[in-house]
C-alpha cells in the first residue's frame, strides 16, 4: 500500500529514522559504558520494545504495571517500573510477574518498600528496588538529606527485595544546549552530595539511573551515572528538537492529515486536533503552536481543537480541500497513546502496522 | 463492588447527576421548542446516546464517520455528522450508512457535496447536507457573503443530497455569563445577515442549527436556531463551571486517583497525569492548574507529566500516600477519549462500567 492510500488521521512511523534513532543511543551508551533501559511509555509497542533490546538495551523501563504486563508477555524479560505503585492489588500483579521475569521498581517511600517486600515474601519472589531521589525536579524522589539515607537503610534489610540502587529524573534538564550547561554543573553537585550521603551509611549503588532525551547524549558528564532511560529519542518531535537534540530529519512519527477546509481567510484546518496530536504544549522557548509541519514550516499551527487542527497560511497560499500534510507533534508520546496503530513506512509504502498494544493499560 | 475496591487512576460517572443533567437539558429544549442533537465526542459511549434519545433528543452529533459506524451499529437511527468529509473512501462509507439510518453531513465546500453526491447517486441513497457558516468563530464555514449563497445554490441542486439547512458552531461563545451577552448579541447581528443573505436567493433553511455547552441555556436567544448540540453538558467539567454554566455539583465524571508519593516538600503526586486527564488548559479566565480536585479545593493541581498528576499543598496538610482524591477535569471530552471503560456510581457503589466504544475511531 502507498501512503496516500492510508486513511487519515494517521500516525506515521518511518521505519529507516526510527532504526537509526535506535542504533544511534544504542552505540552512545555502548561508548560511554551506560547501560540504556528505555522508558516505553513513549510507543507503547512491543515490537519496537523488542527493537530496542536487540540493539543492545539491558532491558526496558515502563510507568505503569499494566504496560509491564503486556511487554512481559510479548517477550520482555527485564522490567523496571519508574513508578511509586501503591495497593495490594499492584503489589499482587506486582509479584505475579516477578514469577516469568526480572521486575524492578523505582519508588521513594517506605510504605509501598513494606507493601512490595511483604507481597513478595508471600509468593516467594524476589523484586528489584531502586530508591528514588529528588535532585532538582521536585515531582517525585526523596531529599537528599540524613532521614533520607535510614529510609535507604530500612528498605534494603526488607525481606524479598533486591536492593539494586538509586534513581532520579532529571526532567529539569531541559531548554538549549547552552540552558542545559549551568543545570548539569548543579545536577552534579546534587549527585555528589548524594553519593557523600550514602557512602557516609556505607549504601552501596551499583545502579545509578537517570537520564532523559534532551540531555541523553550528555549522560556520560552526569557524576557516576550507571544507567540511562529515555524515552522520546526514538521518535524525536518538536520539543527535542527545540532541545536541539535532534534536528527535524530525526523525526520517525509524524501524525499524516488532510486539509477538510479553506473557508476561512488565511486558514486551512486539518482533520488531525487535539485527540490525535494530543494537547501538549512546547516545553520550553516561547510555548506556542502544536506542531511542526513537515516540508512546509510557513504553515503555522496555531490552534487545535479536538478534530480540527487550525493552520495559519500566507497570503495566497496554495492549499486546497483533499491536500495532505504531515505533522511533528509538539510532544510525540501523548499523541502515540491516542492511536490505537501506527503505520510503518519506507519511503512511499507502508511495510507494517504495529498495534499500540500497551495505550489504554491506564492502571 | 465499593468505589473504594477500583484500581486507580480510573474515571468514574455518577449515575444520578448524568441523568439529571441529561433530563435538565431535555427539559430546556423542550420548553423551548429546540430540536436536541447531543454531540457525542463528549462520551463516545452508545449507552448514553441511547440515554439521549430516550430523553428526547431527535438524534445525535458525530465529528468521524468511525464514530457514525458506531453510534448506529449501537441502534442509533438518526445522525449528523458535523465535519467536512473528504475522500472517495469516507464518502463510500458514508453511503453504506446512509443504507441503515437517516444520516446528513454538515460541512463547507462544493467539491465535498459534489463528491458525497456522487457516491450517494452511485449508491443510490440520499444523504442529508447542511451548510456550514463561520459566524465569528474562524475555524470552518463560509463567508456570509454572495459568493457563498451561489455555493448554497449549486449544492441544493445537487441529485441524492437532501437539503436540511445551515449550521454554525458559535466556539467564540464562552467565558462568564457576562461576557458571553456582548458575544450573543453580535452573533444574532451575524444569524440575521446570514437569513438576509439566504431568503435574497430564497434558500430555505428549516434546520438552523447551532449550540454549544456554555451558551446552551441561552440558545433560545439565537435568532432562528431550530437545534442545538451541546456535548459537554451531560458531564460537564471545570470549564463549564468557569463558564457558569454549572456548578462542581453537575459535574458527573471524576477521574479517581491515589496519592502515591508524598516525598516533595508542599507535593503530592497522584496516579492520573496528562494520559487520564488530558493536558487541555482551562477555555477561559487564567488559564491554570489542570484540574478541579472535589471537596479538597485547597488542594491544587498546577501541573501534570504524563503519569503524575502534581498536587501543591498547603502548610501542613494531612495527606498520605495511598489517600484517594476526585479530580474534575478541565475538559472531559479528551479525558473520556484515553479510556476504555468508565466505571458508573450509585453512591458509593459501582453498578456499572461502560465501554467507551467510540474511542480510538480516529478516521
């Protein structure tokens, strides 16, 4: 099938970026000695989860239990759940799939540390744990202070978990190059002061875990980092690019839709708005537009509503109903998890439809 | 089952305040002779639509001809789709609805009611057009000009398309009630130009068709309209309430959520981030903070990442992980679009949970 025979709204994925964004961290960390666990959340599907392992990922990392199971049982076998999970249900499922694969958790408090340790005592397996830290962000994570480290102390005697090390996110770290040099100088600051904290309570932390994708390709100056988990850097969309990450080229998936009306002055809509390429606005710089559109950036889009995406045009601008257009979400991983497919191409054909088979395991 | 026995995050209707405002809406139109054709984006859910119909709604509203599919293989017989259908596909589709149950098109351009009159003809089946007109709003409809009326003209000859009259969305109509009299006032200067415009060539219009949530109880007030189609109303959310057009009362869908860490000084981070709630900002007024939490507003959710929503609290308060909380979104129709199922209460019991059937029909 050519792509002009897919029916839009569509998201699109061409197969040789995403190969290349998935080879291209793939050796970076394979250079700098970093392991790369890459957070799914941003396709969702096992297919490229798999990708990523057999390009040298040590396996994966995901927000959600119910993401968990569904790569579990496409064949994933190393887990790591960035996610305070809370509830004896979740700890149930929880220790059901440390039965088929290797699961761990990042999380910051001792009640969910006693609710997994006391579940995994119960079905007699082992769950991986990995403290998380606040260094800057200020959403989830401890302080890095000496309550902190008896927590630290308390969760590794708990019975029934694999004390593996630490976690932060550095989602602070975002904004150009040159914004992200003064924030990785205190980032370090922050790490050493929390590896001078635990070393001071003799805690060891073989697995030091970080990274995000606007900063992933500095990971290797961020003090003693032993594990990295970007997510977007396989996709790529407005915001790394504004990140200077990646340039435009670099962008695998890119929402395809039709102009359905010119009626108004200096407007074309589009019939992808907001529940195709999700709400989200720009990270950093000036905010504004939901989205970059491919090979013809003077059409500006300024506006969405939920099916209709607004373009601003030139004067005389020719464009026309029935017209097809392709668009960089400002922020790909929301826009991925309103698909219940995307459309794999090569150039011009479509090879391949992968299910989005982890949207929708909201809990 | 208890509310208190579903895993989170999840969104949860209570049944009795659906129903009222599914019955107040029934009862204004009726009173005031307004033909009701709820827009269904809102909940995507054939049970309600049916709830719709049963209270006196003459049919429904659908933006997808997918929708379309599934709203009248659920039993629905009477559908418009207010969106500019284009393509040989969507337009064949449409006749194989058209085969089942009475459905029309609003839109906006001739060579779309050329080509749905041309797959009607080959089908031989009749397909209802109403003509979509901006008056203020910017986004789809003609120019309330000559050009426009010659437009209206050619498409009424049009063989196999059943003429039903004109449509206008009045989205530019929201903010506080105030504001929102300036707004109706110029919008019936707009309405009358439009009648002058169309009686000059004497194009009929028996369906005049507007409406939207904020404005619907001020709808008899729109010169000429004959129907209306609101869509939020039945659940409504913080911006109806911005809008006063409801109070945290009416509002019937709540996305339930657990606390799940507690470690960030003046945070609590709950389980439902911008994939429940939707990253949608408030419509109106300052624009902020991304949800309403129910009972607790002292507790604000200024910000969200995908899987966390981010409460800032007060000095001192009371919270802890595992603690539940209901949050009103800012705009259900995106939230009630990232799920698979609502889970419906009486009190404070489940006793029922519905599939959101039309979620996923992006194209």
């Amino acid at each position: 099938m050519n792509i002009d025979q897919i029916e839009t709204p569509a998201l699109v994925v061409d197969l040789a970026v995403l190969n290349r964004n998935v080879r291209t961290m793939a050796d970076y960390c394979r250079d700098h000695h970093l392991a790369l666990r890459p957070h799914t959340k941003t396709h969702k599907i096992p297919h490229i989860a798999k990708l990523q392992v057999e390009n040298g990922a040590c396996g994966i990392t995901v927000a959600k239990i119910s993401e968990a199971e569904v790569m579990a049982a496409a064949g994933i076998d190393d887990i790591v759940i960035v996610y305070p999970l809370w509830g004896e249900s979740k700890w149930h499922r929880l220790t059901r799939l440390a039965e088929q694969v290797r699961i761990g958790v990042a999380m910051d408090s001792l009640p969910i540390a006693e609710g997994m340790s006391r579940a995994a005592k119960e079905a007699n397996v082992e769950i991986g744990v990995r403290l998380e830290f606040d260094t800057g962000f200020g959403r989830c994570g401890l302080a890095i202070e000496q309550d902190s480290a008896e927590i630290a102390q308390r969760i590794m005697d708990l019975p029934h978990l694999r004390w593996e090390g630490i976690s932060f996110y550095p989602g602070h770290i975002m904004g150009d190059r040159q914004s992200r040099e003064a924030a990785i100088e205190m980032e370090n600051r922050q790490l050493d002061r929390l590896y001078s904290l635990l070393d001071g309570i003799s805690i060891p932390y073989p697995v030091v875990s970080g990274g995000n994708t606007p900063a992933a390709f500095d990971s290797h100056r961020f003090h003693g980092v032993t594990e990295i988990r970007p997510g977007t850097y396989l996709f790529n969309d407005r915001n790394t690019v504004d990140a200077q990450s990646a340039t435009y080229a670099d962008c695998a998936a890119t929402v395809l839709a039709t102009v359905v009306s010119t009626s108004v002055q200096h407007r074309a809509i589009i019939d992808a708005g907001s529940k195709m390429l999700s709400a989200d606005q720009l990270l950093s710089g000036e905010r504004k537009n939901f989205g970059y559109v491919q090979d013809q950036a003077e059409l500006i889009l300024d506006d969405l509503s939920e099916e209709h995406g607004h373009l601003r045009l030139p004067d005389a601008y020719p464009i026309q109903v029935g017209d097809r257009i392709r668009v960089v979400p400002n922020h790909i991983c929301p826009s991925v998890n309103l698909q219940d497919r995307v459309y794999v191409v090569s150039g011009d054909q479509v090879v391949d439809v992968w299910k989005v088979a982890g949207r929708g395991m909201v809990n």
